[in-house]
C-alpha cells in the first residue's frame, strides 16, 4: 500500500501488463481443471466411503485447487503487480470473515436457555454440567 | 470522449483522464480487480447461507439434493471449463494481435455460455418450475409427488424448500451472470469487427475474460457443493 | 414540571448495572472536558494574530501518539471486563429461579404462571424471588424489556430465550417492547407488578385478579390437553412399540434415530410436537402426528409444563432416567446406515406434511 | 501544498478581463449536464439530489418530533407514524449519509487533490450517480404508494412476511443505491492507486483523499452483503422461500448478522468523509499541518478494517450467544481508539497554530464537541451489560445522531462552505454562515442531548405513543423545541448559498490562503479537465505556517489581502 513515488513510477514503465502467456501453459492448466474436475466427481460418487466431513474437506480442497490455477494462470494473477495480487487474494480473506457468524451457531447452546441445569457460577459452564451426569446413566453415542 | 494522443490511427486510445496507455490499462486491470472483489463479497453470503443450513440439515439436504442431477452439473462444468479455456486462449491472440482467432475463442465462448443456459433450463429448472418444484407455498405438497415420480426418497419437504429456494437463488444468480456474459461478449465481438476506436488493444477482451473466469469461479464451488453432496 | 433522571432501581442488577453506568458516564464527562480545555485553550491561546509563542511547533510526536493509543485501550478493556462480568452474572440463571411463560404476539403480552393464572400485559411477581420468564414469539421479534430491572432480551419466534431477574423492591413498574414490531407496537406495553411475597402468596390464592383469574394450573391444562389430543394412546407409562414413555423425560438425554445426542429441553419438546418427523428418538418410526398447525403456543408450552411435571433429569432422585434398549430394533444403528434412517423418517415426515396442508 | 508552478499562464488566466470558461460555463445544455462525465458537474447533481433528499427526510423527522410533543400522539395513526420514522431512516441513510460527502465533495475533490484530470472510471461515476436517482425513484414511488413501516432497518420476519407495505419495492430502491455507492468507491480506489499526479506519494496526499480511500475500501467490502441480503428478504417476500423466517424453516437471527456485517461498516462509510473534510479544515484555518499526519491517516484504515469486526455489538440482545457477543464487545472497544486518536490530533492541530474563526472552522470546532459526544456514548453500547437496557431506547438514537449528524452534516456543511467558492467561484455571507453554524451547534444539543436521558429512563424507539410514562414529555417537548432551531439552522444554508450564486463576491483562486493542489493549481470554479497544465508534486503536505501568518496579522493585514499578495506574487 505504501506505494512511494519510485514504485508509482515504475509501476508505469513495468511491461507485465503485457505478459503473453503461451497456449502450451494455457492447456496443461485446463488439463489440470479437467482432472480435478474427475477428481471430485471420483472422490463424491464412485471413491472409498469416508467420514462426511473428509469428504467435504478433499471436496473443498480440489475446489481450491481449481481456483487458484484459474486465478493464477487464466486470470494471469501470477504475472500482475503486488496490487493486483492483493486485490486477487484479499477478496477471497475478506469473504471468509462472514465464517465469524458460525461462532454464533456453534456456541449458541451455552446461553442458559431454558432446559440446561442452572449453572453453577457463570453462563459458559454448562458444558461441565452435563458432563457431570452420573456414570450409571448409559448414555448411548 | 476525445483522445489526447490520436496521432496514428491504429495506436490505442488514451482518454483524456490518463497520462499514457500503460496507466490507462494498469488502472483499467486494478478497477475490474476491485469489481471482482465486489462480486465475491456479493456471492459470498449466499454461499455463507447455505454452507450454514448445510451444516445444520444435512441429511435432508443430502435427500433433497437427489433430485439434482450430478451427470448433467458435470456437463455444465465440463463446458464451463471449456470456455474459460476459450477465453484465455482469446485474450492470449488478442495480445499477439491474431483477430480471426481471437474471435472464434470468443464465437466458442458465447456458444458454450448458451449451451450451458440451454441445459440448465431444459434439464434442470424448466422440468422442476413446471412441476411446482420451486420456492413457493405448494412447494410443500408438490416435492414429495416429484421426487416419488422420480424414484427418489423425499426429504422433509420444508427442508427441502430450504435447499432448493438457496439453489435456485444462486444457480439464479450465476446464470444471471452467464447470461450478462453472452451480452458482453456480443458487445465486444461486435466492436471488435466494427474496429471500433473502443478497442485498439487487448485490455478490453482481457477485462470481460477475468469476468468470465470469475464466473467460471462460481461455478466450481457450486458444483460439489451442490450436486456432489456427501452421504452424511 | 420535574426532571426525572433515573428510572427506578428495582432489581439485584439494577445496583450492578448503574455502578457502571455511571462510571462510564464520568470517564465520558472527563473526556469530554479535557478535548473542550484543549479545544478552548487552543483556540482563545493560538487565535490569529495572537502574541502566543509559536515557536519550536511540533507537528508530530511519537511518545504522544502510543500514550494516545496506550490509554484508551487500557481504559476501555476494564470497562469491558467489568461490563462481561456483569452481563455474564445476570444471563446465568439463579437457583431457585419461578419460571413464568412469555409468548409476545402483536401486539400484547401474554404472561402466563405454572399455577395456571394467566395475564395479559401484566405480571405479578413476588420480592426477592429470582425469577425466569421462558419466552417465544408468535409472530414477528419482539423485545422483552423492563427498563426498572435493566433487564431486556429479544423474544425471537420458533424458539424459547430467556430473561433472569430478581426484584427487589415492591411496586408498580413498566413492561416495554423493545424492538419494533408493527402498527401498535408502541401501544405492546404493560406493568410489572412487584409484590410482598404475602400479597403474592394472597394474589396467588386469589387467582389473581379480574380477568387472570385461573382455575386450573398450567400442568393441569397440559394434563387436560394430553388427554384430549389422546397422546396416552402411544406414549404409555412405560416405552412400548410405538412410542417411548415421557414420564421424566425432560433434562434427559436421548438418542436419535442417527445415532446422535439431543438433550430433551423445552426447545426439543416442542419441537418433537409441532414436526415429530425432524429428530426421532433411536428405536422408533415416524408414526406420530405432527401438530404444527394445530396446537397454539400456549398449548405447547402447557403440554410442555404437564411433561416437566412427571419428573425431570435435572433433579435429584429422578435423574437416573435410562433411555431403555429395545429387543430386535435396538440403538444399534450400524445394521441401517444413517442415511437410510434420514431416508425413512424424511419419507414419513414429508408425507406427514402433505397431509398437514392438505 | 507546495509544488513546482510548470506554467505562469495558468496564473494569470485570473485576471484576464475575459474570463476563460470553466466547468460550469463549458456548456450550458441541460443534455451536456445530464450526459456529462466530468467528476464536478457529476458531484453538483450529487449535491441537488443529496439536498432534495436530506429535505424529503427532514420533513419525516419534523413530523415525528412534532408527534411525540404530545404523550398521547393527536396528530397522525400509529400506522402513519411508523412510515414516518421508517422514511426518515431509510431516506437519510441511504440516500443521504452514504452518498453525500463521496458523492458531493468526494467526486469534486478527490481527483483534483490527487492531481488528475478526472476519476479513473468517468462513465462509471456517471452511472454510479444514474442508478442512484434510480434507487431513489423507487424509493419515492414506495413512499407515494403508501410508504414502509419496517424501519430502516428491516428486521425479518416483520419486514419478509408480516408487514403489508410496498417493502420489495424500498428493498430495490436501496440495492440501486448500494449499486451506486459500490461504484463510487470502485473509482475512488482505482484513481488513488493509479491516478496520483507524479510526486504526490502516499504521504503527500491530503487526509481528505486517505478518508475517502479507506471509506472506498468499504464500500466495495461491505455494500455487495447488504445488497443481496436485501435481494433475499425480497425474494422471500415474493415467493415465501423461508430463508429468514423460522416459520417457513430459516434462522430470523441470521438476517440481523448479515445486516449489521455491513452496516456497521457502513457507520463509517458515512462517518470516515466527514473526518476527512475534518482534518483539512483543522489544518487550513489553524494554519498547521494535521498533527501526528501518519497516525491520523492509518486510523481511517484501522477503522476500516476493524469496522467488519464489530456488527455483533447491534445484537447483544438479539439471543445471539453469549460468547460471541463478549468477544464483539471486546473488540468493540478497540475501534474506539483510532477514533480517540483522531480527535486528539485534531485538537492538537491547533497548538500554536494561528486559528482562524471562519464559517467551516465553526462547523469543524462543532463537530469535534458534538463528536466527541458522540463517540464516547458508544462506549455505553459497546459495553455489553450496559448496552442490554439501552440498546433499541432513545440513548441509541441520541448516540447515533451524535455521530451521523453530529459528525457527517457538521462535516459535511463544514466542508460545503470551505470548498463553495473552489465550486461555484463565489463567496457566501460570512456572518450569515456563521450565524447559521451556532444556530446548529446549539440547535442540534437541544435536539438530542435529552434524548441521552430519555434512553436512560426507559423510553425505546420508534414509539408512537408514551401516555404510560407522562414525565417523560418535558424531554420530548425540549427535544422538538430543538428541533425547530435545528431545522431553521439547516435551512439557512440553503438560501444564502443559493443567494450567493448570484450576487457572492468573486471569489479568487484561494480565498482562504489555503494549501493544496485545488487551491492553488486549479482555478475557482476549475476548468473541464482540472489543471491547465499537469501538476507535478514536490513539496509535503499542509506546507502551512503559523508564525508567520500570524505575524502578518499582527502587522494589521486582513485575510482577503493576504490572499491577494500570495495570489499576486
């Protein structure tokens, strides 16, 4: 951000704008689509079975992958100045602080809402509660 | 808008704002970076939205997502793919000044972006609207009849409402995107014959190909997310 | 024509909340007068044409700037360790809490006691007794908000929040909707009614008054309800094929159908009435009846009040309730896929549903 | 500013007898206004709609103060009342707060101050200004249509399901408007990262142009959430899809995430301008440069970032958990200290300057007493067991025009009348506009500092009626009888700076002596392209000094001929 006069300038007399990039490199990255693509369909419908939130997890992660290979190559973020990268990746950083409302969702049955035992000392420690139900009691996972 | 710098006829335009071209296009590549961002913050509670009913029914997603052919999203991604290809490869001839193939990566481009509003229609919304199947009040009666008919279990149906008003809103959303592709592309295959003093360079075919490849973005999420759910 | 300044302070918290509130507001007027000194000073000392000494002018201090930095983070982080101290005390519920019942509909307040009186846009509550009201919307958000006892929390519909507070001083104080809620939503106001706890007692005895009168307890309506809408039919006093016993069952964990844990709390219990189909406890079908469109809030929560009342997890000598193991179906649930659970119950349910709307 | 004259000409173009055309007199057609794609024409259609709509809101909140004088509301129905109030947020939010400083002074200043001849994206500026009366066309169709009654803040399931008011048709209006203001900080952003003159590095730049950057940065981060938000609750409407309404299967809780995501931020896209115009103002008529310059332009980032960090603090009673709301409390108080750190500086901005008493250095000292105010009031509502019996009273409305108008219109008058003579060539009647900035200052504190005690007894918002608390009323009736001083202070303005097109002194290239690449390398009014000739940048920022201005006075010249020799010389 911190752009001095130098920079501005040489931003100007840079030629990267102008970075052709060649048709080999521009095939192996969509070969590289193609097989993620077959990656995620193989891993959802035809792989091993696993736990769902692994499946998701490699889904997500091939999903990245393509991404960055679109973004870096096809979109030519690779070949761009500093600016433009942050602008490129920023975007996506920005995007996951709406992930902060899932704290919500996810803490959301420790507010002492009707139902819980009341607590002994403070909100948050229901939690210990129930882990305190009597050993005897078969509580079945 | 008049340009400052029109000595040769073939040489780009620089408008009157700018100092020379390479500001010019620098500028223009930053801005549409920064729409760019503007999009993925427009898409991004959408997606929020969903990842969080997701997480909080997803056996019922998972039984109402039966209905979504994976073949057919597979296709679309396949074609979307394509283009996207199509697209680099265009701007790469419009760099290297190759017009004549720089316009059929385009002609493929628009022809791929129709192929995929085609079969998203005809495949996947038009059979699912015309049965009822879309966010409404008789959404709730009309599922079960359709997923029966289609020989898959039903999911609760107020559920599977949930799952279908977020998949039409974002498939919504995309193919609005698409569709807004088709039109900018038109635009600039025609000013590009025309040899319009709008485009002189490659910095044009460059801005609507990173739209694209945005587009192209949406879309790789959306697949797994939505048609190639996990068993939970 | 008087100046009231504070409004009453009628509730445990109401002390805490205040020892803050006014320690915020004298920072606020010790800031506030310090930037108008600097301000004033400056510009009477430094006015144009003024003989000050200009000399040796600093237009940037660094030690300044991290003293700038330094002290309002520290100032505000103990505001913010004794605001959550607070704010988590008064969000935990006390022992010994009287449970009332809150449903906000537009645009009144319905309040309703365990011994079944009930109120509109009234509440009579006993001195020093902490109380709990549980409350859900019928419609829209609404805000429970009781300005007396610095007391305020949303009433969201489709599920139970809470509100904790202790009186402590009789009289008569307001009851607010805090959060816009349509055409009349100023007029969704009413009073609290703190009293002795022998006026209570006699209030109580009286069945409260004019139209609260009650004559029957809330369990006993729930009881009533239970017997009308023939739940006894499935849901025995012991588990049997069709249904599980829910003698007891509240505070308990349960199994569901997917192999998870649910905690039967009110928000379970109502949730399991009005769409059966969402959860079920391990061992069952989806055969029961979904009442969604059929019993009110009040209902609900009287049914609720009637399951409390066989007995509850969270006390001693009854918590030892034990979700049995069934022959034949039982909570094995590695012989069905968990997916084919979701595929029976979601079947069931979506034809329950259809049947619902019909 | 100090910078290399590159040509004299430019200079003496001022007192050619003829003088050469500028920016209003290009062209007189009302097509080459409503087609122009020149920042400052665009920023005076900015200024005619912003003023049309902060009066179509006026006359909302003179309604509803008129209303509330009486406990028992004889005046309008509940119904009436609740469009009223629903108007004015919506109309001052929307189609003012956000759009004024970007699109009036942003637009004019900006691309001047940075040295370009125009923003990046003129077209786009221009649409961004198109799609705004759009949206606000909308709007005022919603408002003939019967108006709205869900706030401004449209809480589901009131505004998705129950609510039987022309809601989609406001939804849209707003989502044109947020379109606009997106596009607006798009160009801000691409023209200060690309369009700096040669020399003007980061920290050349006015604070002004760092404000206006860090409020773009916003714009394009947070207005997009709020937009499609306000598409979902609309599609909801129309199809009852259920996303936000636990009825049909949705969380109503989820809708007050997303929304405060951006309008938390969006709280500092109105309020960053203003501080902004704040700092230029401090440092021309202290004649002193901004002190602590670096700290002051890295707090309006600071506060840009930190602001997408705090939206859970409008929901501490909302049964969000309670977990996340203590940490949303805790970082709440942390935005407070870039704000502390501004307010300082700006008042040590004045130490041994030589202070100037004109009509913006009244609005700016105003606005630094009401700001302060303001700001330190937040600490009440970011306190989380403080802001439970507050929060949804009149203390949040008090607070928050404090802030909005308190902040951005003192900034915003503050700044109209520094930049007037820069936009229309023309001088104001000084005694009039400082007439009129104490009739606000004083107005605007009988206005809302009852308000503060009002909240504190217990009296929410948007209530109709208070007939159940009677001792409330001597507050309300001080309240609106501040309001009607408040209300002649804003109406002022508008007749003698309009009086001031035609009969205003001639005002010079720098009436004020300022620095600055609009004061002293562009003409008042500035031509087409801005600068006769390209600027290039060689000195710091508010080159000012004190001493010696000071000394002139002392030497009994007056401001005007002070001017003058500078201008001469």
């Amino acid at each position: 951000m911190a752009t001095t006069h130098h920079e501005h300038h040489d931003d100007h007399g840079h030629d990267h704008a102008h970075h052709v990039i060649p048709i080999s490199l521009l095939m192996k990255v969509f070969g590289g689509l193609i097989i993620g693509m077959a990656l995620t369909v193989y891993a959802a419908i035809f792989g091993p079975k696993m736990p769902v939130q692994f499946m998701w997890l490699i889904a997500m992660l091939i999903a990245y992958a393509k991404a960055f290979l679109v973004v870096q190559y096809f979109m030519g973020v690779k070949y761009t100045t500093k600016l433009v990268k942050a602008f490129a990746y920023g975007g996506f950083f920005w995007a996951t602080l709406l992930l902060i409302m899932l704290t919500d969702y996810g803490t959301r049955q420790w507010e002492p809402v009707p139902g819980w035992t009341p607590g002994e000392e403070s909100a948050l420690s229901r939690d210990l509660e129930i882990d305190r139900v009597p050993e005897d009691v078969q509580i079945h996972h | 808008m008049s340009s400052h710098e029109s000595t040769h006829p073939d040489a780009p335009v620089v408008y009157e704002q700018f100092e020379d071209i390479g500001q010019q296009q620098e500028t223009y590549v930053l801005g549409m970076w920064s729409f760019l961002v503007n999009e993925t913050m427009f898409f991004a509670p959408l997606f929020f939205v969903y990842g969080l009913y997701t997480w909080k029914h997803h056996a019922d997603f998972y039984l109402a997502h039966a209905l979504l052919d994976w073949r057919i999203g597979g296709i679309n991604t396949f074609i979307l793919l394509m283009s996207s290809f199509a697209v680099a490869l265009s701007v790469h001839y419009a760099q290297k000044g190759r017009t004549r193939a720089q316009l059929n990566c385009l002609w493929f481009t628009i022809a791929c972006a129709a192929a995929f509003i085609w079969i998203k229609l005809q495949f996947e919304w038009i059979p699912k609207i015309s049965h009822g199947v879309f966010p409404n009040p008789e959404f709730i009666q009309n599922y079960p009849h359709y997923a029966m008919e289609h020989g898959v279990p039903a999911a609760d149906p107020y559920k599977a409402r949930l799952y279908y008003s977020l998949y039409f809103a974002i498939t919504g959303l995309h193919a609005l995107h698409v569709a807004i592709g088709i039109i900018v592309f038109l635009a600039l295959i025609y000013l590009i014959k025309k040899k319009s003093s709008l485009i002189t360079d490659y910095i044009p075919t460059e801005m609507v190909g990173l739209y694209w490849h945005f587009v192209d973005l949406v879309w790789i999420f959306l697949y797994p997310l939505f048609y190639l759910m996990p068993r939970p | 024509m008087n100046f009231p300044l504070m409004p009453p302070q009628a509730s445990e918290h109401a002390v805490a909340y205040d020892a803050l509130f006014w320690t915020i507001t004298a920072l606020t007027v010790i800031f506030t007068l310090i930037v108008g000194v600097m301000i004033y000073g400056f510009a009477v000392k430094y006015k144009r044409g003024s003989s000050a000494d200009r000399r040796n002018a600093q237009s940037h201090n660094e030690k300044l700037e991290v003293l700038l930095l330094v002290v309002p983070t520290v100032l505000g982080l103990a505001i913010f360790a004794w605001s959550a101290v607070n704010f988590t005390s008064v969000r935990t519920p006390k022992k010994d809490e009287m449970e009332l019942f809150v449903i906000g509909k537009r645009w009144m307040w319905h309040v309703q006691h365990m011994n079944g009186i009930r109120e509109n846009n009234e509440m009579h509550v006993p001195v020093g007794q902490p109380i709990r009201l549980t409350m859900i919307s019928q419609d829209v958000i609404h805000a429970m908000y009781l300005p007396a006892f610095r007391a305020q929390y949303h009433v969201v519909p489709g599920r139970y929040t809470s509100l904790h507070f202790t009186p402590t001083k009789p009289g008569t104080y307001k009851l607010l909707c805090g959060i816009h809620c349509g055409t009349q939503h100023s007029e969704m106001v009413g009073f609290v009614h703190v009293l002795s706890q022998q006026d209570f007692d006699e209030w109580l005895e009286s069945g409260g008054n004019r139209y609260t009168k009650a004559d029957r307890s809330m369990e006993q309506v729930g009881a009533d309800l239970w017997k009308e809408k023939g739940c006894g039919n499935c849901h025995q006093g012991t588990d049997n094929n069709r249904a599980p016993s829910l003698n007891g069952i509240f505070n308990t964990q349960r199994t569901m159908t997917d192999g998870s844990t649910v905690l039967a709390n009110e928000d379970y219990l109502r949730e399991s009435i009005l769409r059966p189909w969402d959860r079920i406890s391990a061992g069952y079908e989806n055969t029961m009846q979904a009442y969604a469109n059929s019993l009110s809030e009040e209902q609900v929560l009287s049914l609720i009040a009637y399951i409390k009342s066989t007995g509850s997890g969270a006390t001693p000598g009854q918590g030892e309730y034990e979700q049995p193991v069934r022959d034949g179906r039982a909570l094995d649930s590695s012989s069905k896929s968990t997916i084919d659970i979701a595929n029976d119950r979601a079947s069931a349910g979506a034809s329950q549903a259809k049947e619902l709307t019909n | 500013m100090s910078a290399t004259v590159v040509d004299k000409t430019q200079e003496e173009g001022l007192h050619e007898p003829h003088p050469k055309k500028n920016y209003l007199t290009a062209d007189h057609t009302i097509k080459s206004w409503l087609l122009t794609v020149d920042h400052k024409r665009i920023a005076v259609l900015y200024l005619i709609s912003t003023t049309f709509f902060f009066f179509l809101g006026s006359i909302a909140a003179a309604f509803i103060r008129a209303e509330l004088t009486n406990p028992m509301g004889t005046l309008l129905t509940s119904e009436t009342y609740n469009k009223m109030f629903s108007a004015h947020g919506i109309i001052m939010v929307f189609f003012f707060l956000v759009a004024v400083i970007p699109g009036v002074l942003g637009n004019f200043l900006l691309p001047i101050m940075v040295g370009a001849r125009d923003l990046a994206f003129p077209r786009l500026n221009l649409l961004s200004w198109y799609v705004f009366m759009a949206g606000g066309t909308c709007f005022v169709i919603a408002l003939m249509m019967g108006g709205v009654d869900a706030g401004w803040t449209f809480y589901t399931p009131l505004s998705s399901l129950y609510s039987n008011t022309p809601i989609t048709l406001a939804l849209v209006g707003v989502f044109f408007a947020g379109f606009a203001s997106i596009f607006t900080g798009l160009n801000f952003i691409a023209t200060v990262h690309k369009m700096r003159a040669p020399g003007m590095t980061w920290f050349r730049m006015p604070l002004f142009v760092w404000g206006q950057y860090a409020t773009g940065v916003i714009m394009i981060l947070g207005t997009p959430v709020i937009a499609i938000t306000l598409l979902m609750v609309a599609i909801e409407r129309m199809f009852k899809i259920g996303i936000f309404s636990p009825e049909l299967g949705g969380d109503p809780v989820l809708f007050q995430h997303l929304f405060w995501f951006y309008s938390h931020p969006a709280v500092y896209i109105m309020l960053l301008p203003g501080m902004a115009v704040i700092s230029e103002l401090m440092a021309c008529f202290s004649r002193r440069p901004v002190f602590g310059y670096k700290f002051v332009a890295f707090s309006s980032i600071g506060i840009a970032a930190l602001s997408f960090l705090v939206w859970g603090h409008h929901m501490f009673v909302s049964s969000q958990s309670v977990l996340q709301g203590i940490v949303f409390s805790l970082i709440s108080f942390l935005v407070a200290v870039p704000s502390a750190i501004k307010v300082f500086n700006w008042a040590l901005t004045m130490w041994k300057g030589s202070v100037h008493f004109t009509t913006p250095m009244i609005y700016a000292l105003g606005f630094l007493g009401l700001f302060v105010v303001g700001g330190l009031t937040g600490l009440y509502l970011a306190a989380i067991d403080t802001d439970v019996h507050l929060t949804g009273t009149y203390f949040v409305v008090a607070h928050f025009h404090y802030v909005m108008v308190g902040g951005t219109i003192m900034a915003f008058l503050g700044g109209l009348h520094f930049w007037w003579p820069k936009m229309f060539g023309r001088m104001y009647s000084e005694f009039w506009g400082k007439l009129s900035a104490i009739i606000v200052f004083v107005g605007f504190n009988f206005t809302f500092f009852p308000q503060f005690i009002l909240g504190y007894l217990g009296m929410p918002r948007r209530y109709h009626y208070y007939y159940f608390a009677p001792e409330w009323q001597v507050y309300h009736v001080l309240s609106s009888a501040g309001s009607t001083v408040l209300g002649i202070g804003f109406l002022m303005p508008a007749f003698y700076l309009t009086a001031s097109l035609i009969n205003g002194k001639r005002a010079g290239r720098n009436p004020w002596g300022a620095k600055g690449l609009e004061w002293e390398h562009a003409d008042s009014p500035p031509v087409t392209l801005n600068f006769d000739k390209p600027v290039v940048v060689t000195g710091p920022v508010y080159d000012y000094d004190a001493e010696k201005d000071s000394e002139m006075i002392r030497a009994g010249q007056r401001l005007v001929d002070m001017v003058k020799g500078e201008e001469e010389k």
